[in-house]
C-alpha cells in the first residue's frame, strides 16, 4: 500500500476541496440553524457526479473508487457534516446494493436515477426496538398472489423524508431470526408507505431523520433484492463499507476542529500574545493533528482493501472507532481552546461539536466496532 496519494485521487482532493470552500462553507451554518434540507449542496454535488461516486460510468455515476468516495466525503464533511451525512448515506448503499445483487432489470430501473442523483437513496433496516442488534427486528413481509405485503416501522432513516429508493429489510420467514430476512427495493410511491415523524437531533440538522411506516405496504415481487434470506448478511456487507464513508465524515469534522482551533488560537490574544505562543496550546493542536492523521491513514487503508477486494470488515470498523472518537475528541479540544467564544452559536466550533457526536453512534456503536474487531481477532 502507498501512503502518498497517486495523480488521479491528489485531482479528486484538490477539485472536491475547492468546490466544497466555494459552495458548500457558505452555507453550513444556516443550514444548521434553519434545519432546512441542503436541497442546493444535493444538486450540486448531483452535478459533479458526486451522488453516484463508485457506481460505474456506464450506469450513471462517476466510475471513482472507494479511496475516492473516502476523500469526497472527508472534504464535504469539513465544511458540512449534515451534507456529508447525506453523501455518504446515499452512495454507500441503494445504489451500490443494488449494482452488487440486483437483477438487470432492477439496475437499470434504479441504479441510474440514483446515481445522477434525481432520486436520494435509503436504508431502512434499524427499528425502534432492533438497532445494534438488526436480527430482532419485527416488519414482516408476506406473499400474497403477485406481491409481497410489508408491515413494520422503521426509525432513524437518513433522509427518511427525501429517498424516493429505499432498501428495506423485513422478514419472510419470521422463524429463521436473522436468516429469515430478506430485502426488498421501495418506492416512496407504493401504497402504504408512509414517512412518520421527523427526528429532532443534537446536530447534522440538515440531513433529515425520521420514522418510516409501512402498513400493508404492496410491493412487487421483483422487488426482492438477492436471495430470500440473505438480507441480513446484505446489511452487514453494505454496512462494512458505510463505516468507511463515517470514519472519513469524522475525520473531516475532526479536520474541521483542527481548523479552527489553530484559526483561533494565532488571532486570539491573551496576556499580550496570541495563545497560539502558549505551550499548553501548542501541545493540544500537536496532539489533535497527530490523531486526526492516524485515523485519515486508517480510514484509507480501509478504502485501499476494500478496493482490493478483500477482507476489509475489521479494518472498517477499526478506522470508524479510531476516526468517530478522534472527532468528538477533537471537537472537545477545540471548543476548550475557544474558551467561552466556543460555546457561543456565532462560533462554528459549536456546530462542530454538536455534529462530531453522532459519528460514534450511527453505522454502529463505538461497542460495535469493539465487537467486529474482538470477534476477527479471536474466531
């Protein structure tokens, strides 16, 4: 594995890092006051073919890598956690999901509106009562005549209020527990689909949350993505490479921190010199730096294997523990450096802190990814 960007990715930062500055910083704040969705930062990213990264080119996307789509996330979320939120989410699963076991009819219904990004694309799996532990949970999906018959709820759905495809688990065989799922490809316009409540969140407010409702829910058939029951080893799989899309979210908004903190410290001044001369300060930003680069070098290496085509689950879950926790550390630090300033609304660090949080929670626990890299090392 090289550690130095090759020509190709070192293109995708610079592009993705002068588009993000001009288009998407300006409007992070408001965005998160409002909690409007970022409508704007979809579109253009949409345009850049940034909706369908690693979907290849003849379908629709970009054609890009996993190293790519890590880098492309990394710099979105720098300036927006709630835009970045939204990226990842989409590109790591509805159309990838659907590229990797779909019929060739389902690719090209699906697969192209959501990677030109004229359709968002979720993820239905976590309900109120099955979260980490995704073989508990109760929607049920029945054969009847030319369609199955889905009841259940859904919660904490990114973009739950916006996906026009969704990939939705429920069981058909409610017997087998987690080899009884199977997943089915929605559309927001079947009946009995229904967004329930939007969730109120600590941060990433522009990246909407909510319930969705299925009550008797019609769905084709041919709807069934892959095989009857594999749909719990279908999550697991496309949740590997989502933690590779978290982990380089949080090393973004711990990148966003780092910034901060050394934008603040070289102009605040305090005992007659700016505290970036304070040595205590010196040591803290030493230390936030040398964190966030070991958590970008693991999150690429991730990337790296899973581009490979290998084995990279416990590599995933290792750069989303260590980059999740660099986050929130860092966000931590930052806000201690601002003093009182950081805790004020008019000082992004605030937003920043807020938004670190939910990168230790969202495509697995901490405990999680605790769990998937004790069970690779002692199985």
């Amino acid at each position: 594995m090289k550690l130095e960007m090759d020509e190709g990715h070192s293109a995708v930062r610079t592009a993705v890092s002068e588009f993000a500055d001009k288009e998407i910083a300006p409007h992070a704040a408001e965005i998160d006051r409002s909690g409007e969705y970022p409508k704007a930062n979809m579109e253009k990213l949409a345009a850049l073919g940034y909706m369908g990264i690693m979907v290849p080119k003849e379908n629709g996307g970009a054609g890009l890598d996993s190293m790519a789509y890590a880098i492309i996330v990394e710099e979105i979320s720098r300036r927006c956690a709630a835009t970045g939120a939204l990226l990842t989410v989409h590109n790591s699963f509805a159309p990838l999901m659907i590229m990797n076991y779909g019929t060739p009819e389902q690719i090209s219904r699906y697969v192209p509106p959501l990677a030109r990004g004229e359709v968002y694309g979720g993820f239905a799996g976590t309900e109120p009562e099955a979260g980490s532990d995704l073989g508990s949970m109760s929607s049920t999906a029945v054969l009847e005549g030319d369609h199955y018959v889905i009841n259940g709820t859904k919660t904490f759905i990114t973009g739950g209020p916006v996906a026009g495809t969704i990939i939705v688990f429920a069981k058909t065989d409610p017997g087998a527990g987690a080899r009884g799922i199977t997943a089915f490809i929605v559309e927001k316009s079947f009946k009995g689909f229904k967004v329930g409540d939007l969730l109120e969140k600590m941060g990433i407010h522009g990246s909407h949350t909510s319930e969705l409702i299925f009550t008797d829910m019609e769905v084709p058939k041919e709807n069934v993505l892959g095989k009857m029951g594999d749909g719990f080893k279908m999550a697991l799989a496309a949740i590997d490479g989502g933690r590779v899309g978290i982990a380089a979210q949080a090393v973004g908004i711990a990148q966003a921190a780092l910034d901060e903190a050394v934008k603040y410290s070289k102009t605040r001044v305090q005992f007659g010199a700016p505290i970036a001369s304070l040595q205590a300060i010196q040591w803290q930003i030493a230390e936030m730096a040398t964190r966030i680069e070991a958590s970008r070098l693991l999150t690429y290496k991730a990337a790296y294997l899973k581009d490979k085509g290998g084995r990279f689950g416990k590599d995933a879950a290792m750069a989303k523990l260590l980059s999740s926790e660099t986050a929130v550390w860092c966000a931590n630090s930052s806000l201690q450096i601002h003093g009182g300033y950081g805790y004020m609304k008019d000082h992004a660090i605030e937003r920043i802190y807020r938004d670190a949080k939910i990168t230790e929670i969202y495509e697995g626990t901490s405990e999680v990814q605790k769990l998937v890299i004790s069970s690779s090392l002692l199985r």
